[in-house]
C-alpha cells in the first residue's frame, strides 16, 4: 500500500450511504461518488434508485462493511429499526430490538483509500464503526478538505483534532428540511434540493452558521449531553475543515445587536443606530469627522456602545495619503480623483488605514453593515467575499452598478434603490421592526432607516439593475439627487414587504432605454456565471480574460474573482472604454488582451455567445495560439 496517496478534488466518499439520499446529492452537484453501504437492503435500494449513475461510472457502490480487518464478519440487522444495523451487537441490538444475525463481507479503509484515494469531503455514518475509518486516515496522514461524522461520541472530535483540522460545526441534523441551499453554489453546481429525513445535509463551505474552534463545539457537545437532547430524539453531526480551505468558510461570529458604520461622517446615523439600542462600531477616517464624533457621542464612547476607529479602509494596511477636498469636505477621499473632483482644493494628510478583514475578525459580522467611503467600497465588498460573511442587511451609495453585483454574488436577492432625499418625509414604525422604536427626524446626509423598516418594497436583483440603469439614462443622478441600495439576505425575507412575486419581477414601469437595461443579468445567469467559475477554477484555470466589458462582463469579473480566479483583463469592441479600468483590472482592445495569454477566456454575455466566440477563434487562429473558452449561456 502506497505511504503517499493522491487528492482526488471532485471525489466524495459516502461511507454509511444508507438508501443513498446523502449519495444521490453529491452526485447532483456535479461530483464523483464511492458509496459504502454494508446492509444489503440498502445496497439494494441504492441500486435501483441510482442504477444510471452506476453505469456511467459517475458512482462506484461498495456492499461491504467497514472494519478493521476483512472478510466475512456478523452483522446484526435490526428487524424494528433498520438504521439501527450494525456490526456492533451493542448498536444492532439496542433497547431489545429483534434483530438478524447475517455473514456480511468487510474490508479496511486503507483498502478503500489506496485504490480511490482521497476524497475533497468524506462523510462517515458506521453505527459504531467510525472509529475503523479515523484510525485508517491517521495511520495514512490523509485528511479530506472537508470530513463530517454522526456526532456520537467526544472521541470522534480527538480523531478530528489528531488530523489537524481547525474548523468545527455542531449540526442539528432535524433541521434539514428547511435549509436553502445557497446560490451560486458554493460546493460544485447549484441544484434546487430538499432534504429528507436521513440526509446528511450541507457540507463544506456550503455549511449555514459560523464555523468554530475544537473547545466551542466541544463544549457544546458536552451541553447537550447534559442535558440529554441526544438521548431524546435530536440527531447531531461533527463537521470538519482542513487547515487550508478555513479561509473559505464563515468561521466569524455574527453579531445581531451590531451595526457598523463605514463612512460615519459626524455621526448623524451612528447616533441613530445607538438610540434605536444597537451597538456600532463607527469607522471615519478624515479626522474633522471623527473629532465631530467624538464630541456629539461622548457618552456612547463612554460606556462602550459606540466604538470609534478612526481609520480608513483600503485593501491594505499604513499611513495612506488622503485627500481632504477643503470646498467639500463631503469629497474627501483616499481616492484622488474622488477627493479633488471638480478643480476644488484639498490638503493631502498621511491617515493610517487597515484592511475590513481586521474589522471582521476583530468585531464579527454585524447585524447591519452601512458604506459610504468615496470610491472604497470595493474593498469590504471584496473582505467579505474572501470570509463569506453577509450581514442580514447591507447599503451603500448607489454610484455603481458593480456594487448591486457584489451584493448578488454575495448571496443577496431582494434589493432596494433608496432616494435619500425622501428620509426628511419618514416615519419610524410604531411598534419598531428593528431594534426599539424612537421619535426620529432624518437630517441632510444620512442614510435613514434600513431592513425591515424601510417603507417600499424590496424588489429582485433584476428589477433593482433595471431601475438603476434607468435613472443613469435619465441623468437624475447627475443632477445632485443621491441614492443607495440596500439588499437583504435570504433569510430576512420573510419579515420583509416583497413584490408579488419577487422572482418573476420584472423592470419597473417604462425602462429606457432598452438597448442598456437588457444587459442586466438575471438572476439565473448570475447563477450560471458563479457555477462556472467554480467550475474553471477546480479544473486548474488560474488567469481569465473576460470577453466583453458590459454589465453581464463586469459581473462575471465580480464572480470569477470570488471564486479565487485571476481576471487579467476584460476585452471589448467598444474603442472608448480602452484604456480604462474596471476595478483595477484593464479594458484593452481584444488583440492587447489575447498577448497576455490567459489559460482561458471567459464570455461575458448570453446573447451573443457563437459571434463572441467565433471572434476570439479568429483572433487565435491569426496569431496561430490555442485558446480555451467558457460560458455560462449553457447552463442558464
């Protein structure tokens, strides 16, 4: 048996298949499976139920049993409760159940692992026998990115550790009727799926909840030992992640009494936040601003409600020059040509800045997350997709439809674009639908009130694309009007006033002109773009180029970047966006892209599929290159 055995990334073994629901999932989602399944009833069951998938090769069935030596050993099948079945007497014959006592063929998991390898996510479901696998994979040094098991023992949590796992979760496996799988998909492709009653659920960075330390879910376990839950009725798993993949999951705490403010200026919404009981931690980096803070909110710093950073936020850490405009300071910016738009004057100061990752792991996820920072918001949009962490509520100043994106790719579906000159006019429900209600007036520049207390309906991620781009045609937010979006997380939804139907919502009424608003992405195309990059990034594709510059282009970039992609360039036909950029990133001419030589090509759009690819052919066949190409249009 070899002492080095090989990473198979689309492989998920499924030891303890059961009637092969958990199997059936994983093979939905794109990936290969071996299922391990010792009953024979089961492994019948599974036979017929996936019988295509065994003939395509897509899933390899072992009827055998997992042990620590092989051949024929006892199984004792329980005749009252089939799941109870085990090769364990103390399992197979619990509470004086009747049971059989059938020859039943075992292997070792070395066996298994030498000849498949080892899987990106095992799941272990024994009745009593995990303990056979845990010892295998240590005797190997072979840990899966991702591992859960039933949560019977404290012991199996020591195996996890001795394997070098850092991040944990204690699953309540009765809840998986009503888990939403998340889109775009985070493990493999997106599928539309319910959960039946012995299914393992979600794993890896699709988990729901925070992902914690070995001593919290130890901890937890032990509580609820305690107090008997696992000895009435409740089911729990272990998950476990490996060391390198902790970046990709929600291991920061949530914090649903938190509001941090990106961009307080002197206070006005912190102040807000506070009255309605909320903690805030408010970030403000031009110091006239924070000292402005720091004398209206003297108390809050006081007592430890309000915390005051007055740093900025950039994509980087240390003293960064910042442009404090002195005929608006409402201009000032770490940005240059957002901090001296127009010809004003301005002073450059050096304002120490950090990256909103610290922030995150220092404060958590807040409840509600505000941003008004001048031209920096990409950089939290960017943190947050690196620790995928969605607070329930988000808003910032609607000055570009790349943001509407990131929240999209963030996992958000119900949107507003909220006028800010309307809050004067705004009364406060009464009881509060956040926090505790207070007589409030809205002065000039805040961003008045937010989730369920806002007034309007909240719309689809199409609806809110089409009317931006709309007022973009119709110059009203040059003409000193100012906007935000707000997006809600999914499972805010229903405490929300939403459009009827909010999936089936279209444009608002008289879109112009349609030749721009056409180009919004669906919420299926959104999809799409998501599912393929991960595909692309799992088939060792690191650098891209995106084949058109248009709002389906940009949030592809958006996407393909969040998968861990590298976007080099998006090309486009259009002569004034050369030379330009897209969040760093170079619009060039489609000759100037093709010399970087990406290991693929991305389409940026769905309605001109075969003449986008047709072009790039062209381009490749004069320059005599090969040139790999993707698109999403397929599977949207």
């Amino acid at each position: 048996m070899p002492s080095v055995l090989r990473e198979v990334s689309d492989l998920i073994i499924d030891v303890g298949a059961h009637k092969g629901d958990d199997a059936e999932f994983y093979l939905r989602k794109g990936f290969r499976v071996v299922a391990i399944e010792a009953n024979p009833l089961h492994a019948a069951a599974i036979r017929e139920r996936l019988g295509d998938d065994i003939r395509t090769g897509r899933l390899t069935l072992l009827d055998v049993g997992i042990l620590d030596r092989e051949g024929e050993i006892e199984f004792y099948r329980n005749l009252q409760s089939d799941d109870w079945s085990s090769f364990d007497p103390v399992f197979g014959c619990r509470n004086g159940t009747p049971y059989d006592v059938i020859p039943v063929r075992c292997i070792t998991f070395d066996r298994v692992l030498a000849e498949f390898g080892i899987p990106y996510y095992l799941k272990i479901d024994i009745e009593g026998a995990e303990r056979h696998v845990f010892e295998a994979l240590i005797r190997h040094s072979a840990a899966p990115a991702f591992l859960s098991t039933e949560a019977s023992s404290p012991d199996y949590l020591d195996y996890m550790r001795t394997l070098g796992y850092r991040a944990f979760q204690l699953v309540e496996q009765g809840l998986l009727p009503q888990t939403r799988l998340p889109k775009p998909a985070r493990e493999g492709v997106y599928v539309p799926w319910q959960f039946g009653p012995y299914a393992s659920g979600l794993f890896g960075a699709e988990r729901p909840g925070r992902w914690s330390t070995l001593a919290e879910v130890t901890s937890a376990f032990v509580d609820r030992t305690v107090a008997r839950s696992l000895e009435a009725g409740e089911w729990y798993d272990f998950h476990a992640a490996r060391a390198d993949h902790v970046d990709r999951l929600a291991i920061l705490r949530d914090e649903p009494d938190l509001v941090i403010d990106v961009g307080a200026h002197k206070g006005a919404d912190s102040e807000f936040y506070l009255r309605k009981g909320f903690r805030v931690v408010a970030i403000e980096a031009n110091p006239s601003h924070a000292r402005a803070i720091r004398a209206r909110l003297a108390e809050y710093l006081r007592t430890g409600q309000l915390t005051l950073l007055e740093v900025g936020i950039l994509d980087r850490e240390g003293e960064i020059d910042f442009y404090s405009n002195l005929d608006n300071d409402e201009w000032s910016s770490f940005d240059r040509t957002a901090g001296t738009r127009q010809g004003t004057k301005y002073d450059v100061l050096k304002i120490p800045c950090v990256t909103f990752d610290r922030v995150l792991r220092e404060y958590g996820v807040p409840y509600y997350l505000k941003l008004d920072i001048e031209g920096a918001e990409r950089y939290v949009f960017d943190a947050l997709a690196r620790h995928r962490a969605a607070p329930a509520f988000l808003s910032t100043e609607a000055t570009s439809i790349d943001y509407l994106a990131f929240m999209r790719v963030l996992g958000y579906d119900a949107f507003q674009l909220v006028q800010q000159g309307r809050h004067w006019q705004t009364q406060l429900p009464n009881p509060a639908r956040e926090g505790a209600y207070i007589d409030w007036q809205f002065p000039d520049f805040t961003t008045g009130p937010f989730g369920a207390e806002l007034p309007d309906a909240w719309h689809s991620y199409r609806y809110a694309a089409f009317e931006f781009l709309s007022l973009i045609y119709s110059r009203r937010l040059r003409s000193g009007e100012w906007y935000d979006f707000h997006a809600a997380r999914p499972d805010q939804l229903p405490r929300l006033r939403v459009a009827d139907p909010m999936t089936a919502d279209g444009p608002p009424a008289d879109p112009s002109p349609p030749t721009i608003t056409a180009a919004s992405p669906t919420d299926a195309q959104v999809a799409a773009i998501a599912a393929a990059a991960t595909r692309m990034r799992d088939s060792g594709i690191r650098t891209v180029v995106v084949a058109g510059a248009g709002v389906v282009g940009r949030t592809a970039a958006v996407s393909l970047s969040a998968a861990g992609l590298t976007v080099v360039a998006l090309d486009d036909l259009d002569r004034s966006q050369w030379g330009t950029d897209y969040r760093g990133v170079p619009i060039l001419p489609p000759d100037e892209a093709m010399r970087l030589r990406p290991d693929a090509y991305f389409i940026g759009s769905f309605g001109a599929v075969p003449q986008i690819r047709a072009r790039l052919r062209a381009q490749a066949s004069r320059r005599g290159a090969e040139i790999r190409i993707v698109s999403a249009a397929a599977d949207a």
